[in-house]
C-alpha cells in the first residue's frame, strides 16, 4: 500500500454490529439506549473539480491561472459544514486507489485522488475522538467516536468504515476497565488484523476483521500503559510508579504482541526521561526529552536490545521530540522520513514559524548504523522543508511556500542519499501558494504514489466572508 497517513473519527448512539466482511449481518454488541446508524451516501459526486466549494478543486478562485509547464494542478477543498464554536479537529488524510478520505466533527467524507469531488460520504452521530495513522490491511478505517452530543461526553466507540467505497461496518463499545477509565479521546494503533486502543491509562485489542475484544490491559514491570502507535509492529509506552523518593516520572517502551498484547520486550528510560515520538517501527527509532529539555535518538534492534542511542546537536520542533507537547501521540511528526540506512529530520529554526511549527530550515541526514550525522542541506531560497518519504533511496520533501517579497508557490522535491540541493520533482503553480500559506493549523501531510495532500488541523464554520481551506492536493 502506498504511503498513507490514517486518523480516527467519530461515531457516537448505541451500539450495533453492521454488516461484517463476510456480508452476513453481525450480532448485536449492547445498547445505550440509543439505535441511529450512522449513513453512508457512496457514489456521490458534486462536481468535476472546476467550480469552488462542494465542487472539488476550487477552479474559479483561480489557484490553475498562468499554470506553466511543468507545473501541476492543485486543487482545494472548502469547509461547507457548520462546526461548534471551536471549530473542528480533522484526521486524515488516507489514500488507497482513487480515493482521499477525511474525518470531520460528525462526517467521514471520500475525495477524488484527481480533481476533490466528492465520492461519499458517511454522516456520524456524534464528534470525531481520536486518530489513528493507518488503515487496516483490508483498505478499512477504523474510527473512535464520542458517547453522545454533550460537552462532557466521553470517547467510547470504535466503527469501522470501508475506505473505497465508504460502507458502514461494524460498531463496537470499548469497554470501561474500571470506573476511572474515561476520557474524550482514544489513542488508535493498527498493527496487521488488530486495533489497539488506548483510553486513559488503561489499553485494549480488537479485532481489526469483526471488532471483537481481543485482550485488555497488560501491565509490565509494574507499569501502567500510556500511549500506543502501530505499523509493523504494536508499541506501547507505559508510565511506570516513582521508586523512593524520586519525584521524576519515569516511562517504558515495549513491543507488544498484537494478538495477544502481551510484551514481548520492554526498555526503561531514566527517571526524568519521556517517550517523544516514534519516527519509524521498522527499524524502531524512537525520539525522548528530558525534563531539561534535553532529547535523544534511540534506535532498537528487533530484540529489543539498544543498538545506538544519541543527543543530537540541533533542535527539532516539538512535534517531533513531543516536548511541551502532552497529546501522546507518538506517530504526530511530521517532520522525517527513513529507509533501512537513513532517517532524515527536518531541524527546528528560530525565524518564523510555517503552518503553525517553527521553520524546518535544514534537512538532516542521520546513519541508522551508527546514529551519526552524514550531512545538512537547505533549499536555496531559505524555504522550510519537510522530509515525508523515501522513494529510490531518495528523501522526499515538501517544501513550504515562499515568504514575501519570494511569494513563490510551494514544491515537492527529492535530495539524493549523498546530500546535496533539492531537486524539484513537483511544482505548484504561483497563483496557489496564498492558499498553501493559509493550511497552518497541526496540517497533516501524506505523500502517495506522485501525488501531495495537504490537511488543514483545525477548521472554523464558514460565514459570507470567508470559508477555511480543509484539503488541497497536487501532483500526477
């Protein structure tokens, strides 16, 4: 499968079993008093991506005005939907096929890889609650979603939802484990056929195929789970009780095995020491902060056994070290890229910030043999940049729009294993790049078989005046 960013959505009401991928209908899992399904409208298409809102690309709004050669056709999404006064978390996007798809508030929606329009749409009861980073290996989102419509409600169903066409799945409760364990949004890790959850501080496993619990709470050590992230394997960090009169928290790293969730090996952390994020889980590279804002790069042999661990010299974003960041979730850099031999990380400036994160004003190149740097590169104009990809032993990267008097309009670009300038693989056309400077809210990229996908983080409801970009795209 192409390279593909997942998140969770939101589906709240009672609780059913739809249709499992056998066709024959599921059995009933409980009910809170509450029947409403949540519908899919598939094969909905609103336009060939040459007129604005609803319609795909926003042809009219000029974005493919004076397109040059060699320059590719962008097209943008507009917010049509009426959101709470804080406006709406979106989680996304997933490609497979022909497909985009996105979660909203109440409202998973299909896109056009060509033009946006509209293919389907799945309406949800209540609020998205959580993100995970990949579909299931069967081409299925699997969404968590809140209990009800209040400010108080807590996340407490998971649906899923296939990606190509849109049909609703099945629907299932994840069950409290004690009467501590709420919370308003769920962590999500997909690991092969199963769905981990984690809520709280406590974690279960479903089965990613008919959504039946497979495993509850493991504890290891002594240590109670924190957060999840997934890809080829499941990971787990736990926090772990405080010995003697430390005051410093303390977290382990494990793998998991997900059939079963038991540890397969763990890793503690010294005293003062946080899981950041987890850049890659094959190889397991995980970043970690200091309560002294020192950070670190460790990265784990399939044993579990440290094969290097190093402090860099140059800063990242907190988005990628998660200092300062509290979310836990471990999969939210968007700043790397790796193969088997390097990891590239886009390194944290003091000059500005871009979509909403300090510039990326070098791209770093560091072994994963020895944990050393091989070498910096910057874009020639001083643009930020952001590795999302490895394609031919190259890193690929988004490079961010100009700032004035530049103005030029953002680019996708390859930098060869050996370092050296970027070389534009794709450029978006000038009259685009006010639009691509306005997606600045926790964006959310994915970079999928030649084509580039922009998510805005955070969306307001339209008014007469104005109407927040929520998906662009360009490329092949």
């Amino acid at each position: 499968m192409a390279a593909v960013v997942a998140g969770l959505l939101a589906v709240g009401g009672g609780v059913y079993l739809a249709s499992g991928d056998d066709g024959k209908p599921a059995k009933p899992a409980a009910s809170a008093g509450d029947t409403a399904e949540p519908s899919a409208s598939p094969s909905v298409d609103l336009g060939d991506g040459t007129g604005s809102g609803n319609g795909g690309a926003s042809g009219g709004d000029g974005y493919n005005d004076g397109i040059k050669p060699g320059e590719a056709r962008v097209w943008v999404r507009e917010n049509e939907t009426q959101l709470t006064s804080a406006g709406g978390e979106q989680y996304g996007p997933w490609r497979l096929g022909d497909i985009v798809a996105r979660a909203m508030y109440k409202e998973v929606t299909g896109h056009a890889v060509a033009d946006g329009a509209l293919k389907w749409s799945v309406a949800l009861e209540t609020p998205v609650c959580g993100a995970g980073h990949t579909p299931t290996a069967h081409g299925k989102l699997v969404v968590a979603t809140l209990e009800n419509n209040t400010k108080r409600a807590h996340c407490k169903y998971l649906q899923q939802i296939d990606l190509a066409t849109g049909k609703v799945g099945w629907k299932v409760e994840v069950p409290q484990e004690s009467a501590f364990d709420t919370t308003n949004e769920f962590r999500i890790a997909v690991t092969g056929d199963t769905v981990a959850v984690g809520h709280s501080a406590y974690a279960s496993g479903f089965s990613a195929v008919d959504g039946k619990k497979t495993f509850g709470t493991w504890k290891t050590t002594g240590c109670s789970p924190y957060t999840i992230g997934g890809g080829s394997r499941l990971i787990g960090v736990a926090l772990c009780p405080t010995v003697g009169a430390s005051t410093k928290s303390q977290q382990l790293i494990e793998e998991l095995d997900p059939a079963t969730g038991k540890s397969k090996w763990n890793y503690k952390y010294p005293p003062g020491w946080n899981v950041g994020r987890v850049y890659s889980t094959d190889p397991l590279i995980v970043a970690a902060r200091s309560e002294t804002k020192a950070w670190s790069i460790t990265s784990f042999a399939p044993d579990g056994k440290v094969r290097w661990q190093v402090e860099p010299k140059f800063p990242v974003t907190g988005a990628c070290d998660g200092f300062g960041d509290g979310s836990g979730d471990l999969q939210a850099c968007t700043f790397s890229a790796n193969d088997a031999a390097t990891l590239y990380l886009g390194t944290a400036g003091s000059d500005g910030a871009v979509l909403g994160e300090p510039e990326t004003n070098e791209v770093v190149a560091i072994d994963l043999a020895t944990g050393k740097e091989k070498w910096r590169t910057k874009e020639s104009h001083g643009r930020a940049m952001r590795p999302m990809a490895v394609e031919g032993g190259k890193a690929v990267v988004y490079i961010h729009p100009g700032k004035a008097p530049d103005n030029s309009a953002a680019a996708v670009a390859t930098i060869a294993a050996t370092g050296g300038a970027p070389q534009v693989l794709l450029q978006s056309p000038a009259a685009a790049a006010a639009t691509e400077r306005a997606f600045f809210l926790a964006p959310r990229m994915a970079w999928s078989d030649g084509r580039f996908f922009l998510l805005n983080g955070h969306v307001q409801s339209p008014t007469p005046q104005r109407k927040d970009r929520t998906l662009l795209s360009f490329g092949k």
